[in-house]
C-alpha cells in the first residue's frame, strides 16, 4: 500500500461504503466487497511469498509440453511465473487489482499459489511511506532479498489505525481470539 495509495483509497472506500465504522469485515462480507477481494489476490498474484513451489513428486510416468517427467521425479512449480504470464494477467509488473472485476476477470491466482495466516484486516489502517529523520517521506523499493522464499529486502513504512474508532476494533480481535501456541512442533515431527 506504500506504493499504491490510491489501492489503499479505494480500498478503505469501499469498506466505509459497505461496512461503516463499527466492526471488522468478516469472510461473509467477502461478496459485498469485490474491490477488497481484487486487492488480495492482486496483492497474491503480483508478489507470491513462495515463487517456486514446495517440491512435489510425480505419482506416475508423464509427458508435459513435449517432456517426458518420469514417476518419482521431483517437480517444482514455478509459480511465479503462473501468476506473471503475460498471456493471462496482461502487464503482470502492474499492481492492478481492476483486473480480477467486470465481464472478463482474470483468473484467480488462489488457483496456483498457497499461503495462509493470521492477520489483522489492513483496511483498519492508514499504511504509508517511511519516514527519514527529518520526516520526509521514503520510497520503498520491491528489491527482493535472496533465498528460496520471495521477501522484499527491509523498508520503512508508517502503520496507523485510522481512527480510534478502528484502533478500538484491532484490539477487540485480540480480545476475542486469544493468541495461543501453534501446533509447529508436531509438524516439525512430521518433516524432521
């Protein structure tokens, strides 16, 4: 949203249109707010945290575009290129979440990537540039740090509720959803 103030607007336009002031959105608002809805999976498509997917491993002897993948070979999806075809999401290094509304909508990225979380609902903040030591504005750059996962390299941004009124429902989430300890060690039994 640093790079992209006027997502961010109409973003929080609609969720004021459509949702007011007095609660969070919750997934069966999720209808009723198709800009919110294009903004995520433009927000998926453009920087997946995960460019090439985690290993997966043929179940049979195949033939794909000409190549011969034999049972048992590992295969990597590239998913990053899934979400960046030029013939499906045209200009793919444009954040533009207009592409997911009206008659012809491109395909939803959820199809190709995997990712999920807690989070706390961004349409509940003012999110902008960082700010120097004088307080003047600083552009974030996308350079992407090294490794295996896609993340953007450090950048400073500013995070504000935008009002007491949302600052007021951020905490309340954490009132009725607790943190609590993950279930990592069990799984880390599984993969270790």
């Amino acid at each position: 949203m640093t790079l992209f103030p006027e997502v961010q607007r109409k973003a929080q336009e609609e969720i004021d249109r459509v949702i007011g002031s007095s609660r969070l959105p919750t997934f069966s608002d999720r209808e009723s707010l198709p800009y919110i809805d294009a903004v995520l999976q433009e927000a998926w498509r453009w920087h997946t945290v995960v460019p090439l997917s985690v290993p997966h491993t043929a179940d049979r002897d195949d033939i794909v575009g000409g190549y011969y993948i034999p049972k048992g070979a590992a295969v990597f999806p590239n998913i990053w290129w899934f979400t960046h075809d030029p013939a499906v999401y045209p200009n793919p290094s444009e954040f533009d979440p207009s592409r997911y509304l009206g008659p012809n909508p491109a395909p939803d990225p959820i199809n190709h990537i995997f990712g999920y979380g807690r989070r706390i609902c961004p349409a509940v903040f003012n999110i902008g540039k960082g700010l120097d030591e004088r307080g003047h504005e600083i552009e974030p750059t996308t350079k992407p740090g090294p490794g295996i996962l896609s993340r953007l390299e450090a950048f400073k941004a500013t995070i504000k509720p935008r009002s007491p009124q949302h600052a007021h429902l951020i905490r309340q989430v954490e009132e009725l959803y607790p943190w609590e300890v993950s279930n990592a060690e069990e799984v880390q039994k599984i993969v270790v």
